[in-house]
C-alpha cells in the first residue's frame, strides 16, 4: 500500500475564477489538513497554447497568490510551479512511451480545445494528459482534487501507470491515483451558459466570477447572469431543462455547504431576483476577502519566489528519488 498523497495543480493561465476555486482550490485546502499535499503551479501545461512570456511570468506568482489567499498554507503543503523540477518533463517523455495514441485521441477535452483546426493545435496540447499523469506520478500521489472536467484525464493516468507496472513486470509500483471531485456541484457552468463550463479562456468576462472581482462586479455579474422565466420550484426534476438556474441554485448551495434540495426548498415560489441578491450576499462573503488578499500577496512578489523556490526544493527531493527508481526500471544506466 503507498502512503497517502494529495498532487494537483492549476494553469496559470490568467483569471483564477470561482469554478477553479468551488471545483479545485476549496477541496486543496480542505486535504491539507488531512494528508501530505503537494500543490502546483502547472506552468508547462499552460504553453501548450501560447503565452506571452511576461504574462505568464506574472500569472505564476498571482497563482500562487490564489492558492495562499484561499487557505493554503506553504508549512502544510508544498507549494512549488512545474517547469523548476525537470523530472516532470523526463517522466513525462518516458510515459510519452507507454500512452497509446488510440488512448490519445479519446481525449475529449483535446477536441474540445484544439476547435475545428486539430492540425494546428501543439503538439504539446495533445499530449497533455501524459504530462498530468507525470506531474501525478512522479510523486507517487495515490489521490488527486479535480474538477469534473479532469475526471477522463485521471482515468488515463490510472490506465498509463497500470501499463508501466505490467510493462516492467513491477506490480503496484506506480500507485493508481483516486480522483477527488466534489460531490454536490463537480463542474461550475459560465453565467451566460448553462451547458459550458465557466473557462479562463471564455472571451466574456460576464460569463464567470473572477477571484480578483470587486464586490460590484459579482453583484453586476450576477445581476445580468442568464436564467429563465419560470419560478423557483421544489422539485430537483424541473432543472433538468434548466441548466443556467440549476447552476446558480448549485452554487449558492456549494456556498452554503448545503444540498441543493435544501436551498429549492428555501427558495421556492421566490423569483430570480430575489434569490439573486441573495446568492451575490454568499459570493460577496466568499470571493471579496480572497480577491483582497491575492492584491495584498501580490505586493510582495519576493515572498512569493520564496514560497515557491522552497516548495521547488522539498518538490525536487521526492522527485529525484523516484526518478532514480524509474530509470533503474525502465533500463538506463
Ligand atoms: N468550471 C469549472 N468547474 C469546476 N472545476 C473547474 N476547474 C476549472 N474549471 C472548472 C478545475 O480547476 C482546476 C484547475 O484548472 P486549470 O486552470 O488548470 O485548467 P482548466 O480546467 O482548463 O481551467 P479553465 O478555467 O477552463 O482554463 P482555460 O480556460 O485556460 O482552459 C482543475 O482541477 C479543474 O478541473
């Protein structure tokens, strides 16, 4: 049995938004408390689609800013960004090895983000999911904190390292990683369209709360976000054709840390713009003092570093030793 280990990470791809905080960050801090937590920085991940150099600079330090302005606490856990430990990108060249492209091109999410134009798309885009299950592996991380939207990437990572211990003929030695996906609401949907997923990415800003949104911005935001013209009702059966309500009825519960049937009971025969206000008082509460403290955080760029060149140390340590292990398996000398 390999001793329990949290690994997860988030791109620093800009905006950090409220469904990387519901879907990611919020479970992040509420393991460190529980298991040994390694949390990381995912800047490889990020240029498998261009990133200006100087903005990507910035949007590493102001992610790690998000993940100690929501709770994480850099003495629990280990903190570090992707690109300054190497063995990410070895293992994942040796992981490159043992995917198979069928594998590959059941990746939903490649489709998804290399659009219409997939000869175009990075190479590096398609074979991101080797380089997740590296980033998991090469700690021997046994459960990992996602999204719903990650949920096939970790299956394939449980089915690489499977193939790595057949392989090699070294049974368990690679641990099959457990993703952790919130129960309630797994995949927090943009606020102008219930069937997309809130994105960084998405061109309107209206479509998401960001982290750094002041707290008129998430009254407006929400003020304008798209529902429908029925009433709340009580019975969970009448959303399923309603998904932009169903989001933000999830969302408050999410905020609440209530089922969702609880808050349509409370809510129900009231109208949208009454349980609206309501939900931007629960976002208000939640988002503002992160927002704040990420600008604090972000005014000493210095400690930032250091946050990260000692997780970048403790990070490297555990990597180097399984990484010594790896080699030996696969045969080099
Ligand atoms: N809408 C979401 N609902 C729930 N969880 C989400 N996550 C992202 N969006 C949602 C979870 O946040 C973690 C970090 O994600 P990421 O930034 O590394 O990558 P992503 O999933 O590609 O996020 P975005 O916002 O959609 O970024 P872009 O637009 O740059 O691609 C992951 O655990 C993810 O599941």
């Amino acid at each position: 049995m390999s001793k329990k280990l949290v690994f997860s990470g988030v791109q620093p791809t800009g905006n950090l938004h409220l469904g990387n905080y519901l879907g990611a960050l919020k479970s992040f801090v509420s393991l460190q408390k529980k298991m040994d937590c390694l949390y990381c920085v995912v800047d490889l991940h990020a240029i498998t689609t261009f990133q200006d150099p100087k903005e990507l600079n910035s949007n590493i330090l102001e992610t790690t800013a998000a993940f100690l302005a929501s709770g994480l606490d850099a003495k629990k856990s280990i903190i570090f960004n992707q690109s300054s430990v190497s063995g990410h990108a070895e293992l994942a060249w040796i992981l490159n090895c043992v995917c198979r492209v069928g594998w590959l091109n059941r990746m939903t999410q490649f489709k998804d983000k290399a659009g219409k134009d997939k000869e175009k798309a990075s190479v590096g885009l398609y074979i991101y999911p080797n380089l997740m299950a590296a980033d998991i592996l090469l700690y021997k991380a046994t459960h990992v904190p996602v999204g719903a939207d990650q949920k096939q990437h970790l299956e394939l990572s449980r089915d690489i390292a499977q193939k790595f211990n057949n392989d090699f003929k070294v049974d368990n030695f690679f641990p099959l990683p457990e993703p952790l996906i919130q129960k309630n609401i797994s995949r927090i949907m943009s606020l102008r369209d219930g069937t997309k997923k809130m994105s960084k990415s998405e061109d309107s800003d209206y479509s998401r709360i960001n982290l750094k949104d002041s707290a008129d911005e998430i009254v407006k935001k929400i003020k304008k976000a798209k529902t429908d013209t029925d009433p709340i009702t009580d019975n969970i059966k009448d959303y399923e054709k309603r998904p932009e309500a169903l989001n933000l009825l999830s969302i408050y519960s999410e905020l609440s840390e209530q089922e969702i049937q609880k808050t349509i009971t409370e809510f129900a025969g009231k109208n949208f713009s009454f349980f609206k206000n309501q939900l931007s008082e629960k976002l208000v509460e939640t988002i503002s003092p992160i927002g704040s403290n990420i600008a604090k955080l972000l005014n000493d760029k210095k400690h930032l570093e250091d946050v990260l060149k000692k997780g970048t140390e403790k990070a490297y340590i555990i990597a180097e030793e399984n990484l010594k292990k790896i080699r030996e398996i696969v045969g080099f000398v």
